[in-house]
C-alpha cells in the first residue's frame, strides 16, 4: 500500500488562509491543519488511509512560493483538491546536473 | 577558473574587478551537489565580517560542521528529505548527507562563481595561471540538492525558499529536467518568488544540444546559459600509418605514444563494444593495441577505463554526427584523445584500407589564441518549446574545459579505478558556463545596487557579441562546416561583463509585466496564482500578446499569424547611461522579413526616464519557408553605446 503514494508538491492560495493561522504568522499550521481533514474521511476511508500510512510532510514553503511537499496517497490528492486554497498538486520530479 | 576571466576582458585592479567593486558584499547561493569547504578557493584570509543581512546558517552533517564556514563560506545547508522519500537513505559509503560534496560538481561550480584568487592553480600542469570566480570576493552560501540519483524538485524548491529567506543575491543553478509550462515548473516558480525579491537567477540551459528546443530553464525571469569554448584548447596530434594527421583534445599529460596498431572496439568485443562499454571488450584483440572507440553510452573517461583494463595502450574517441567537431578534453587514464567526427570517419576508413593500420598520439599541452568564442555541440537549442515567444539561451558564456576547485578525495574522471587526487579539475558543460554568468551578475550588483534582475540580465544581453575573435560570426562546434550558431545557439551572444556595467539603455521588466504575459499565455487565475502567488484578473478588452514582455532580444512566430504576416510588438527602454542622448536605430533584417520602426530615433533628457518604440516585423511570404528560421537585429547606437537585441523569426 505504501508504493501507493508518492511525493507531491502542492501549492496553495495563501490569500485563502483563514484568519486564525495569519494571526500566527507562520502558514505551516495551516498546512498541517489541512493535513489532517483530508485523513477526516468516512470510517472506510480512515481505515484505507491507516493501511496507506498518514501523510508526511516533508517542507512547507513560504518565502518564493505557498504550499508545501508531503508525500500523499492518490486518494489524498484527490481529497486534498477539495480543499480551499488548494491550487495544484504536482508530482516531485528528479532533475540532473548539467 | 584560469584564464576565462581574461577572456571575458576583467582585468585586476580596472573596471568591475577594481578595489571598490571587489569590496562591495554580495552573496551567491549555490545550488549543487555541495561543496569542499576547507578548499584553498573557499577560505577567508583577508575577509571582512559577514554581512549584518545575512540569516542563513550551516548546518551539521556527516563530516560538516559550523565550523567548516567562515567569512567566506557563510552557508551550507543540505536538502534531502524529498531524495530520500524516492531513492531511499542516502548511501553514506559514496555520499555526505550534508552539505559536503561527494560528486565534485557543486565544488567547482561555486569557485566558478566566487572562488577566492589563488595562485599557480593548473591540472597537472594545464590551463596553468591564477585561478578566481567571476566575483572571486563574493560570499558564497551553498545549498546541496543534488545527490548520487539526481536533484529532487521538492528539495530544490525547499531550498531556493530558505537562500531567498536568508538573503542571498544572486542563485546559481547548474541543473535542470525537461521544459515545462511555467506554472507545473518547480525552478520557474520558484525564480519568480526569488526575483520578487530582488535576487537575480541564472541556470543552465541544459546539455541537449545540437537537437533543437532542447533548451531548458526557460522562463524569461531567468538567465539561460549556454556553453561555448574560450580561445584555450588542449589539442593533441594524430598520426596515421599513411601520415594524414588530425587534430583532437586530451588532458592526458604523459608522452606521445609510439605508432599503434589500431583496432576498431566494434570489431573488438561483443555485441555494443564500438563504445566500450563495460566487459564489452576483448583482452586479445585489443592488448597493446590503439582502440578506437565511439562517443555516446557510457562516459568518455571510463572508455578509457575499459580500454586499459583490457590490455589496450591507447584510445582514440571519436564523435559520431551528433558530437560533430565537439573536441572534448578529458582527463584519461591512459594515452586517448577525442576526435571529431570528420576525423573518426577518415580514421575508419583508413582501418578499411589496410590490414596493418596504425596511429600514434602526441599531446600538445595548453595552446592559447584559437577561434573563440565557439558554440559548445552540446549546449541546448531554442526555440523554446514552452515559450517561443523568447529566444532561450539568453546568452552564452565559458563552459568548456573550465579548470576550477575540485575535491581532493573525488578522482577527476569520478572514476573508482582512478587513484588521483587534484585541487583543479577541468571539466564541461552548461553547468559551467551558469555559474561564470552567476558571478558576473554578483559584479554588476556591486555596481548597481539598485537595478532589479531583469536590468541586470538586459545589461548582460544587450552587450553580448556575435563574432569570434578573428571577427567571423561565432560558429558552431555541430557544424562540419564551421557555419555560424543562431541566436537559437547563443541568444544575444557571448557575455561581455565591462560593457555591460555600463549598458546605455535596458528593457526592464516589472512584476506587472510578467503578470500581462502570463495573461497573453491565457494561463487561469489558479495556474497564476501558482507562479506569481497573486489574484490576477485577465483583462479581456486588452489585446495581450506574449511577444509585448519588454525583453532585451525579439522572438517573431509568424505561424500563428500567417493572415496577417504582420507581427508588431512595442518596447519600452531606460535611460541609465548618460543624462542626455540621442540614440538611432540600426537594423539587419532577417532574410525575408521587412522591419519598421516607429520611431527611429530615441532622444533621452534625462538619467531614468524612459522611451518607448514600436518594432514591425513584416513577412515577404511564409509559403514554402514552413519550419524555417531566419535571424536578423536590431541596435540603438549612441556615441560609445550599443543597445543589441537579436531577432529571431520563424514561420
């Protein structure tokens, strides 16, 4: 199950940042917050998402871009588009030296 | 680097490279596989304090510490969570997971850039002199992305956001993958937050070339490199049996080689032995034998490699059509030369013409004074596959058998077999030419603290030539012909840093620009959002087209407009040079394209202010020219200024 997910690099709208969050200063709590909803599935989902592991977050980017890098199962994509401020998830890729 | 500092025209104790210039603090951030701190390119005799904007930090790893840092070194961070969630742990028995280099590459980029000055630096022997990065007084801040698998986005756009936060000025990145549209591009987004910021970025175009649209890192915001040879060359003689000679390149240091039987590796080995590959060869048709063997699988030293451990005295490398006169010199560890590919076809036939064929190869050392500059074969080819609306490479600049710092524990050829151990190394690619443009961004910074990424790249395009050194235009190492390389090769031309310090006039860009562009992409608000993190509406009573961006060079597409044959872009320049000029214009139109200009002269009042003109380029007829390109430019001159922009058109 865990071949299922792979890293994804997802960028967000921090204009969408609800008030709470900015008042902290910081979005990383924010991303974490929403984190934790996409695993806030039905029981079913919860448990596939038990099999496929909790998503990692790898960084939280703040200074050139908004979002963060987590690795994520398909279905947490999925779930993670429905989310406000969510604006595109893209696969981590591999560049080379040139 | 040795020498390529003199060839750029920077000369110690004049003009960019004066006392107050060199004193000035700026700092690069270096992208790359890490670096060697306790090189002798990288240490902090001498140095000032480090800047009081300076937050960044270096952090502890296998085998680095803090302490490795100094005034010099002021940060070294390493970025590996997304590597390691692909390709596993870091193997720590060929790799620091910290910011120590392994591989060399990140080493040698970074003393490119902004090396201290150090004397009597050569490559057992070669390309001998005093070596120093472009800005040799620079700080350098060191980020390490890329390890023994590659350099995951995730880390590097994790890191471009903390060089950016901590307050570096300049971003160099030798790396790079595939085009991409700039909203699914992790380099070209996060430029554009880097650029907001005022930090200039410079990349390498990517070693694809002589394919065209092989070109990479192409979004206008940043400065693509290409690669070309300095005037400095490592040649070598081969002598065949019957007495024809040709020329080629090696690092190999030792004596000329006696007259070899020679034996071609195809007709030596296995099933793909004509490039020696690994085992491929056979120890009894090859023993005491030259082996020719052809570029392309595996690398050139380890042809070597396999040659030696075959038996084999000697080894001529010869490129097939695609490497073309590209006369790589490599540091073997047996007698081998490179050879271009008119020569590897002599040579073959040759071997056809006798059952007794032998050469011998004689190594000439360091020679200075040949044609320069000469477009790299390898170096990548526009036109932009993501853009066309911009010529990418913007420029070209040295990256071809560039000696500079090289850790002491890697062997030059990266090679296992390879016991050496050099402070210098020589080696090519885009990766080198970036950073030698990286470091001239960090001098003109030095000059001009106020001019925003986009002036500081004008300045660098707008000066650039196109001729060689004996004043034919710059050709093409591709090319069996010596013809010329387009603007498609080189962009605006070879980089001339003391001109560009003083530019007369620059095509600057703002941020609202860049927003009308993505516009004229008809990219969405969310795809906008991605690259600029702003709420962008698209005006849709504007006619926005994307070759409107105030760029320094003009890429004309008439395939889309064929009804028209008629494409007319409008261009705004700066006054930065003196308070009062008049400038006139100068075109060479592009074969088959007519070009008005509206107006034809610019009359500046005062330092600042700015001009705007109209340029129309005209087709005589696209029927028949389908896929084809044609080059031309256009020149402001006043007095001692020239403002030059290339112009490539394609039906």
């Amino acid at each position: 199950a865990s071949t299922d997910k792979q890293t994804y690099i997802i960028h967000m709208d921090k204009n969408k940042m609800p008030a709470l969050y900015d008042s902290l200063g910081n979005s990383r709590q924010w991303y974490e917050s929403v984190i934790d909803s996409i695993t806030q599935f039905s029981s079913q989902e919860q448990e596939e998402e038990q099999e496929t592991g909790f998503p990692q977050l790898l960084y939280t980017y703040e200074t050139v871009t908004s979002g963060f890098a987590a690795k994520l199962s398909t279905k947490q994509v999925e779930a993670l588009s429905r989310v406000d401020g969510f604006l595109s998830a893209i696969p981590d890729g591999m560049l080379t030296l040139h | 680097t040795t020498h390529s500092p003199q060839f750029l025209g920077l000369q110690s104790g004049k003009g960019l490279w004066n006392a107050q210039n060199l004193a000035s603090d700026v700092i690069v951030g270096i992208l790359d596989t890490g670096i060697w701190p306790e090189h002798v390119s990288f240490q902090d005799s001498g140095v000032s304090a480090v800047p009081l904007k300076w937050k960044g930090k270096c952090e502890s790893g296998t085998k680095f510490s803090p302490s490795n840092c100094n005034k010099k070194l002021i940060g070294a961070r390493a970025f590996f969570k997304g590597y390691e969630s692909v390709a596993g742990r870091i193997n720590e028995t060929v790799d620091y997971r910290s910011p120590r280099d392994s591989q060399g590459h990140g080493t040698h980029t970074a003393a490119t850039a902004a090396g201290n000055l150090v004397d009597k630096a050569s490559f057992y022997g070669l390309a001998n002199g005093s070596a120093a990065g472009m800005k040799y007084t620079a700080r350098i801040a060191v980020y390490k992305v890329c390890w023994t698998s590659g350099c995951a986005s995730s880390d590097l756009l994790a890191a471009i956001d903390q060089a950016v936060a901590d307050g570096v000025d300049v971003l160099s990145l030798s790396l790079g993958g595939f085009a991409k549209p700039f909203y699914s591009d992790s380099i070209a987004i996060a430029s554009f937050g880097a650029i907001q910021k005022g930090v200039f970025v410079s990349c390498s175009a990517g070693n694809g070339g002589p394919s065209i649209s092989s070109v990479d890192n192409n979004a206008p915001w940043i400065m693509t490199v290409a690669a070309s040879y300095t005037d400095r060359r490592f040649p070598t003689t081969v002598k065949l049996g019957k007495g024809q000679t040709f020329e080629g390149a090696s690092l190999y240091t030792g004596k000329a080689t006696a007259q070899l039987p020679l034996v071609y590796a195809g007709t030596a080995g296995d099933e793909g032995a004509e490039y020696c590959t690994s085992g491929s060869l056979k120890k009894k048709l090859v023993k005491g034998k030259m082996v020719v063997c052809k570029r392309g699988m595996n690398g050139r030293a380890q042809k070597g490699e396999e040659v030696k451990l075959a038996g084999g005295t000697g080894l001529l490398l010869i490129n097939t059509e695609t490497g073309g006169e590209e006369l790589f010199a490599d540091a073997h560890v047996l007698p081998a030369t490179s050879l271009g590919a008119s020569a590897g076809i002599a040579v073959k036939e040759y071997m056809n013409s006798t059952k007794r064929a032998t050469a011998s190869i004689a190594f000439k050392g360091t020679v200075y004074g040949n044609p320069a500059p000469l477009l790299a074969a390898f170096s990548s080819r526009g036109p932009s596959s993501v853009g066309p609306d911009v010529i990418k490479p913007d420029v070209t600049a040295p990256g071809v058998n560039i000696l500079a710092a090289w850790p002491p524990m890697t062997s030059p050829t990266l090679l296992k077999s390879d016991k050496r151990s050099v402070l210098f190394n020589v080696i090519s690619g885009t990766s080198m030419s970036c950073p030698h443009v990286s470091g001239l961004a960090a001098l003109l910074k030095s000059v001009h603290k106020t001019w925003s990424p986009a002036a500081i790249k004008s300045a660098l395009m707008t000066t650039a030539y196109a001729t060689d050194n004996r004043g034919s235009p710059i050709a093409d190492a591709a090319s069996s012909n010596s013809a010329s390389a387009t603007p498609f090769g080189f962009g605006s031309g070879h980089v001339d840093p003391e001109r560009a310090s003083d530019p007369g006039l620059i095509y600057d860009i703002t941020i609202e620009d860049y927003l009308n562009y993505f516009c004229s992409l008809n990219y969405t608000s969310s795809q906008i959002a991605q690259v600029s993190r702003r709420n962008v509406t698209c005006p849709d009573n504007k006619a926005l087209q994307p070759g409107d961006l105030n760029y320094p060079s003009f890429a004309v597409n008439f395939e889309g407009n064929a009804r028209n044959n008629r494409v007319k872009y409008k261009r705004t320049l700066t006054n930065v040079g003196t308070t009062s000029s008049t400038y006139a214009v100068k075109v060479e139109e592009p074969n088959g394209v007519s070009v008005i200009l509206e107006p034809k002269s610019l009359s500046f009042e005062k330092l600042g202010q700015k001009l705007s003109y109209n340029v129309t380029f005209v087709s005589s007829g696209g029927k028949g020219r389908e896929g084809s390109s044609s080059f031309g430019s256009l020149v402001w001159l006043s007095g001692k200024y020239s403002v030059r922009s290339p112009i490539a058109v394609t039906w």
